[in-house]
C-alpha cells in the first residue's frame, strides 16, 4: 500500500517548526525562509539513492487515493499548459474566467472591498468568499485580514502546475470555511533546469501590465529542489481615459457625485440685535463653484462634486512572489517535504477624494458650535479667502457674513478640499495598500507496511496589511481655518502672522481643477493660494497594521481494509486536525481609541466624551487587538467498492472552536455510478459549517464608506461583532452525470446549499432606508413608537434632532441572519475533431446557472427590513455583490503543428439592481460579452510565443448605478488590450 502522499507532491506545509506560536518570532522564521531558498547545493547533495517518480494520487475532496476523472465529487482541474493555452491570464483574470465563481476581487476595489485594493479572491457560487477554502499542495492558508477570504494574489503563480476546483461542500473533510467548495494550488512537480517568462499588455490609456517570472528546479537521486520568482506590474488607468465612467449627473447620478463639496456651501447663523429685532439665518454657495466644475442639481442646492474623476478604474500596483521547496527521500519508505513562500503587494498611491466631508466638528470654544457632534466649522472674517469672495456675494449674503464676523461651513454641506484638487498631490489624496504573505510548511510521509500509509505537516502562514489613509484632524482644521495653523504655529501665536498660517476653503484659493483641466477665471488669486505646509500639517494618516495567522498541524493516515466488496478492497482514511488561528492589528497613534478617544484629546486631554469618534473629521477610531483560538478537529472517510460500476464514499468530521461558538460534527456521502462506459453519475449529501471569524465576535467596531442614497454621498457606517454569534451551518446536495465517448467529454451537476444561521451583517444602506426612505424629503419614522429601537442605531449631529439631513454614522451589526436556499446547474462539454486541415480541432463551453437564491425574512429591532424574495439576477439584494443568473465561455481551439489560434467567448448575464437608493426604470444593469483572441507559436528549443487580443471587440461594460458607472463583478475596464507573452525553457 503506497502512502497518501508522494514525495514528489509535497502537501505539507510548516509553521516556523512547533516553537511558532509566538507571533514575535516572526523575523527569526523569515530566517529559515531565507534559509530554504537556498537549499539544494548544500549538505543535500549528499544524499544517494534512487527515487522512484510518482504521479499525483490524492485528489482535492478526499485523502483517499484517486484520480480527478474517477471521483464521485465535482471536481475540476486546471493545468498550467491550460493556462497557457489561454494567453496566460493574471491570476484575477483565470479565477473569473471560472463559470462557478462569481464576484471575486481585484479589478476595482475601492469601492465596497475593505481597503483591499491590490487582493484578489475565489468566490465559489458568489455565496461569499470566506465560504470558499482555498489550499496550497493541499494544506491551510491563512485568510487576508480583510475578511475577504484567501488573497491569491500572493499564490506564487510561476510555480502552480496545476489548481484542482472541488465545487461541492466539503467540511466533512477539511473542516471550517469548506462551505462553498475547496480551490487548491498545486505546484508543479519533477522540474528541471531553469525556465523563464514574461509578459506585456498594452492598454489604452495606461503604461501597460507587465510580469516576469524565473523557475528552476534539480532532480538529484532521493531529493529535488525548486525556486520560483515572480514579479508583475500593473499600471495606473484613470476613469477620465474612459468616457463611459465619467457620467452626467442625469445619467448616473450615483455616479461618484457628493452633495458635500467644494466650493461648498456656507451657512449665516440666525442673530438677535440689541434692538430685540432677529436676522434670520441664511446660506450663500461659494460663486466659484461652477469654475471649479462644480453644480448645482436644484435651484438653492448646494455645490456638487463629483469626485470620482479623481479615481482610477485601475490603481498601480507592483506584487512580488519568491517561493522554494525541498523534497527528499529518507530511506525507502519516507519522504522530506519543506515548502517556503514570501509575497507582497502594494498599492503605494490609490487615487481618492481630495479630502472628504466632515462627519464630527471640532467642538473648541473658538468654533461656535452648538452640539457635540455637529459636523460645523467656523470660519472668521479674518480669513483671506473669506473676505476676498465677499464682493462676489449677493449684497444681503455680503451683509450677512459682515454683521456676524463669521460662517458656519457644515460637513454636511461642504468639504475642505474638493474640485480644486489636494495641493500636496496636485490632484486626489493617495493612499496606500501593502499587504505581505509569508508561509513555511514541513511535513514528513511515508508507510507502516504495506497496507498502512501517513502524512504529517506543520503549516504556518500570515497575511498582513498595512493601511495608511490620509484623514484631516478636526481640530487642526478648526485651527487653520482661524490663521492657527502650521507646523511652525506656536501656542498663543497671532493668526495669520509667524509661523501660523491660514488655510483657505473658498474657490479663490484654486487655480483650476486638476482632473478635469477647467480653468478658475472668475476669482482665483495666487496670493490666496494656500500653503502647502498648511494643508500637509492638517492631514494624518489613519491606519493600522492587521496580521491573520494559521498554525495547522496535521496527521493523516489512510489505507486498505482487509475487507473487500464485489467491487473491491475498501480504503480508508482517518486523521486529525489543530489550528492556532491568530488576528493581531497594531493601530497607529492617531487611529487608537486608547490614546485618541474624542475629538478634542489632542487639545485638552479629554478622554472621557460620551460618543467616542476619535480625532479625524471622517474616519472613526479602532483598537489594537490580539486574538487567538485553537481548532481541534476528527475526521474518518472510507471508499466502498459496492460494486466494480459502484462506488460509495462516506466521511464524518468532528471539529470543536471551544468557547461560545462551541463544537460541530459534519457527515457526507458520496456515490459514484458506472451505468456504462461511456456513462457516470455522481451524487453527495452533506452538512457543512463555518464558525465565525474572531473579530466578527467582538464588541468594537470598524468604520466603512457606503454610498447613502438619503444624502446622496458617502457615509460612514460603523460594523460592531457580536459575542453571540453562532457557526453557520448548510445541508449541501450535488447530482451529476459524465458523458464520455470517444472524443466527446460532458457533465451536468445539480447543486443546492441550504443555509441556516447565515453569518452576515445586516445590511446599513437598507437600514437608513427604511427609516428616512430613499430620496431627500422622503416621509420618515422619526414619531413612530414602533420604530424607536430602530432609531438607536443612528448617530444624529445633536441630541433629538432626527433627520435624514441630520445623519452623521449609522451602527450595523454582524448576525446570524435569515435562512438562504441557493441552487443551481453546472454544465460542461466538449469535442475534439481530428484531422481538420491537417490538424486538430477542439471545441467546447463551460458555464453555470443559479436557479435560485432565496433569503428569507430579515427583520432588525423588530422592524422588516428585507422582505423574502429570490435574489438570483440581482445585485445587492442578498448582503452580496451581484449575482448573474448564468456565466459562460465557449471556445475553439485549433492546433497544426507548431501553431495553435484559441477563440473564447465568455458571457456574464445582466442582473436587476434592487438596491434601495437605485430608482425604479434605472435598475438593470446589462449583460456583458467578449470575445478573446489567443495564437500560439512554438520555436525550437522549448521556446513559446504567445500574442492575445482580450475583448477583440472592444466591448465597454454595461452601466450600473455605481461610483464607477460599471459593475466589477460583471464586466472589465480596460476594454480592447492586446498582451505579448514568452516562455523561454533555458537548459
């Protein structure tokens, strides 16, 4: 009996050894990463002895000895010379050109992803990535701390060989997160000499995407050794090189415009004179508003921005991978496996806003404001820009600002920057994404006679991301805006005088707006221009730095039984599974609600207001955390031969979190039908779960920007845990049949989750909806009894005053939510014609189709807030992206000789946006076709050429009411490119 684990395909993975619980001795195991990379022309070559190649035995979905083609389980393998038959695709574009996912990452992902710009994910079913389990040679990696389940852009794609997609529930076998199915990375086997690769896409309107990659790889007699780098650049691609995402106000006017702009909108304070006589209170817009490229939507309305042509549809981003692994034999019958890999991405400038509206005041005895948490700003007569705008004014707005020696700018009606640009950049704010992945695995395998074979790994690996986003301090805005401002402003210091300068809000102070090219004729003064120490001293970064760890050790064993069926012996396998699972995040000084409770901390020292929103006029505060857990599981899966056309397989997994998420035991089955030779069927019943993340269980919360539709702009939304939250368990079920005759090969699955106690957040858009309605002067439940627990959630700008005008902050919470029944086809086919012209001819397509995707009820502080409705083709109606009814391609692929020509259609259905703030007649969104153009060259010596045309016809995407006019789940941006590639085999 062979082991369940070749030599040759490690499967292992290790922790920096036993000793890397501790997260300090980080630096010491990059060491030994160091270390590994060098190996293999060392003490290793010592080694002598023969070993033997074996092929790769243990499919993804069971540790049970197979093969891909016999399992009773959906599985499907994609191998690197697929990939290369498809123009080499980046690693984003191969997981969305798979039919059985959707709404995966890394296009655009500003916008709605968790700062994660840069990542990339597999979201198999669109039911939520975290749900999707995501292996490297078969062994654990640990999840982005984002959230967002695996980020595969760290995945050393130079070294893949090949990725096996279990589309079927697995918890029984691999435990947690398992739900949705399992997508594993394996890399490539029995390497060598040296191979090298590169690429160079030409997009319009960008530098270009560009990657280069070096494998190497030595086979000696009872050890191997490969290393792998990798490098790929992606270029910045602004919206404004598209005109299709930079819309009119008309035609998507969710289309990145803010009602908080600037040159804003500024209040005059209502006044009693000493006669008793009362001035009531007044509003005038900044007259460059138009110059700027701002306007106005109704007659009074304030000064609109539309910030989204400061934004990129693509950042630049600059990712690296160094991966190396050893094998070797150690004596007959047990095998060495060391894997080592290192990756980092960074996005060191996504283009944003200038700045953003205030969402708190700076509550100093010198701004006049009345309430805690008005987000008001006073700017004094003595202001320059102030008093150089005042001839522009209507004479009663003149008189006003004179009489009151002040106005009011109110975060709800303005910004400080906008249409003018950042003076520090000269046009959006920057903002930086760095993310690292570092993982290390040791494994030994090998046989207890022959009928017994084990497997035992330590994996290690930790995901870290280190966000910096430039945010404006309330109160040194407050003191800017009064001639206090600056690095060199000393206390007690003259406005406007020394060291303390002015910072001036107002259209004069801009000389044009830099992403559109308008010119300010009408009152821009250079004199007026605000310095850029100013500007530079009122920003800090809010940030932290997040790491998620996994610690996994495990021991499998598997064999045969000395028991056999009419079809056979009966296999085995049984093993067990322990996790460390570690979330630390290390805020920075500013962002620590700990050293910055209140907006005025850094003033007074005050640490004890009641709502504690930290320092910065937008972002809220976070606190350091040091979370851990253990995971203990059991597993036990048998292979029953019933018949030689009839094979079953059951497994039963026990896994236990301890704690209050408590423990979950999970069975499946599995069946495998040989009607005829040309005819399978497959099926499998199953439970599985998923326990909730760490810091889904705490009581803090975490701040993110979500279009509301009430205050047509971004607000923020503050995301508290839950301590009672449960694991989420589904009853999974998959029914197929497998054609395969000759050159014909097809199969047609069937598919269905049922979802209990869901994990999710409640969904803050539909919450603010329900209350205030969709559109400003929208009836609200401000006076409804019904509604009071209801209103709690919402943070007003002074105590009692409930408005949807007054809205600053709104409280989601993470729950287990209502029960979900999604399913769905699979389907694939394919032919292949030989002797067509001298050569062969292949024909096929892949696609998927949900059938349903139903959400019961989902009621908060006893209030409906989503009816129960099927959400399959739509966006936003399931706490998900969108979700296409049907995903496809088809392809031909034509090879003569050293020649081959692929085209590939691919088709994404169109969906209905049933989001709250999208209006009726506006809500669907188009479907989205594309044709892609591949020829191949092969030369003499192991040298590839490639040359592809990606969306041949130059298809834009479909409109969508989104800040970028399109939907990343549906369509792509770059429109037509065209991409060079070569592959070099150098000895």
């Amino acid at each position: 009996m062979k082991s369940n684990r070749s030599p040759w395909v490690r499967r292992v993975r290790t922790s920096r050894d036993v000793v890397a619980i501790n997260r300090k001795l980080r630096d010491g195991v990059r060491g030994v990463l160091a270390g590994s990379l060098l190996l293999g022309s060392g003490a290793v070559m010592a080694q002598q002895a023969g070993v033997e190649e074996l092929e790769v035995i243990v499919v993804t979905g069971s540790y049970i000895q197979g093969t891909a083609e016999d399992a009773a389980l959906p599985v499907d393998v994609f191998t690197a010379d697929d990939l290369q038959m498809q123009g080499s695709p980046t690693m984003v574009d191969l997981v969305k050109s798979i039919p059985a996912v959707q709404g995966v990452l890394g296009e655009s992902n500003q916008f709605g992803s968790a700062q994660s710009t840069g990542s990339s994910n597999i979201n198999l079913r669109g039911i939520g990535a975290v749900r999707t389990l995501v292996l490297m040679n078969g062994r654990r990696i640990a999840g982005s701390p984002t959230g967002n389940g695996v980020d595969t852009n760290l995945l050393p794609m130079a070294a893949i060989g090949r990725i096996e997609v279990l589309k079927d529930g697995a918890a029984a076998t691999y435990g947690s997160d398992a739900v949705a199915g399992v997508v594993n990375f394996i890399t490539k086997t029995n390497v060598e000499g040296l191979s090298l690769d590169a690429s160079y896409s030409y997009i319009d309107g960008s530098d270009g995407d560009y990657h280069a990659n070096a494998l190497w790889g030595h086979r000696a007699d009872t050890w191997n050794v490969l290393v792998a780098a990798g490098y790929r650049h992606r270029s910045e691609l602004n919206t404004t090189e598209r005109d299709w995402a930079v819309r009119s106000y008309d035609e998507n006017p969710q289309g990145g415009y803010s009602g908080f702009g600037n040159p804003g909108q500024y209040n005059t304070t209502a006044l009693t004179r000493a006669d008793g006589t009362v001035d009531a209170a007044g509003s005038f817009r900044d007259p460059g508003c138009t110059a700027l490229g701002g306007f106005e939507v109704l007659p009074g309305d304030g000064c609109r921005l539309q910030y989204i042509t400061f934004d990129n549809l693509a950042e630049r981003e600059e990712h690296y991978q160094l991966y190396s692994e050893f094998n070797m034999d150690i004596g007959e019958k047990t095998a060495f496996h060391l894997e080592a890999l290192y990756a980092v991405h960074d996005a060191p400038e996504e283009n944003s806003s200038p700045s953003y509206g205030p969402q708190q005041g700076a509550n100093l005895t010198q701004t006049r404001t009345t309430g805690l948490l008005s987000p008001n700003y006073i700017i004094p007569l003595s202001n320059p820009g102030l008093r150089a705008i005042l001839p522009l004014l209507e004479a009663g707005d003149r008189a006003d600002v004179v009489e009151r020696r002040f106005v009011v700018a109110s975060g709800l009606q303005w910004r400080p920057l906008g249409n003018g640009g950042n003076p520090l950049t000269g046009e959006g704010k920057k903002d930086e994404r760095l993310f690292d992945g570092f993982r290390v695995s040791a494994g030994l395998n090998g046989e207890f006679g022959p009928d017994i074979g084990w497997d035992t790994a330590v994996t290690y690996s930790e995901n870290t991301r280190e966000v910096n986003t430039p945010d404006i301090l309330a109160y040194r805005l407050q003191l800017a805006l009064n001639g206090l401002g600056g690095p060199n402003c000393a206390p007690g210091g003259t406005a406007g005088q020394g060291g303390c300068l002015f910072f001036n809000p107002f259209s004069n102070a801009f000389a044009g707006n830099p992403s559109t090219g308008a010119v300010n004729n009408l009152n821009y003064d250079p004199a007026l221009a605000n310095d850029r120490s100013v500007v530079d001293w009122m920003f800090e970064d809010t940030g932290a730095t997040d790491t998620s760890s996994t610690l996994a050790v495990d021991l499998v064993f598997n064999g045969e039984l000395p028991l056999s069926l009419p079809g056979g012996a009966i296999g085995w396998a049984a093993g067990g599974q322990y996790r460390d699972e570690g979330y630390e995040r290390e805020v920075n000084y500013w962002s620590d609600i700990d050293l910055n409770p209140c907006v005025d901390t850094p003033v007074n020292g005050n640490m004890g207001c009641t709502t504690q929103f930290g320092v910065f006029t937008f972002f809220g505060p976070q606190r350091n955390q040091d979370l851990s857990r253990d995971v203990f599981g059991v597993f036990g899966e048998v292979n029953l031969p019933l018949l030689e056309s009839l094979q079953a397989q059951v497994a039963l997994r026990y896994e236990d979190y301890g704690g209050l998420v408590g423990s979950t035991t999970n069975p499946k089955i599995s069946l495998r039908w040989q009607a005829l030779d040309w005819l399978a069927f497959r099926g499998s019943a199953g439970s599985t779960f998923r326990g909730p993340q760490q810091t889904q269980l705490l009581d803090g919360f975490s701040t993110t920007l979500v279009y509301t539709g009430v205050n047509r702009g971004y607000k923020p939304y503050d995301n508290y845990g839950n301590p009672d939250l449960k694991p989420e368990e589904a009853d999974t079920f998959n029914f197929g049949t497998i054609v395969q005759a000759g050159n014909f090969k097809a199969s047609l699955d069937y598919w269905r989750f049922n979802f209990e106690n869901p994990i999710g957040t409640e969904g803050g858009t539909e919450l603010v909806a329900t209350f205030f309605g969709v559109n400003p002067g929208d009836p609200n439940r401000c006076n409804d009894p019904a509604y009071d627990a209801l209103q709690t959630r919402f943070t007003f700008t002074t105590a009692g005053a409930c408005s949807a005008a007054a809205l600053i902050r709104t409280r989601v919470d993470v729950i287990n939510g209502p029960e979900e029944k999604i399913s769905g086809l699979d389907a694939s086919l394919s032919y292949l014609f030989e002797g067509v012209a001298g050569g062969d001819l292949l024909v096929g397509a892949d696609g998927s189709y949900t059938l349903k995707y139903e959400r019961d009820a989902l009621f908060v502080e006893g209030v409906l807030i989503q009816e129960k409705d099927d959400y399959a083709g739509t966006r936003g109606g399931a706490g998900t992206g969108s979700l296409p009814k049907l995903r496809g391609s088809t392809y031909l692929d034509y090879s003569l000789g050293n020649h081959g020509l692929r085209w590939t259609t691919r088709y994404i259905d169109g969906v209905t946006d049933v989001r709250s703030s999208v209006p009726d007649g506006r809500r669907e969104i188009g479907s989205f076709l594309t044709h892609d153009l591949v020829y191949r060259l092969e030369l003499p010596a192991e040298t590839m050429l490639t040359a592809s045309v990606i969306n041949l016809t130059d298809r834009d995407p479909p409109l969508a009411l989104l800040d970028l006019s399109y939907d990343p789940f549906i369509g792509n941006p770059l429109g037509r490119y065209f991409k060079l590639a070569f592959s070099k085999k150098i000895y």
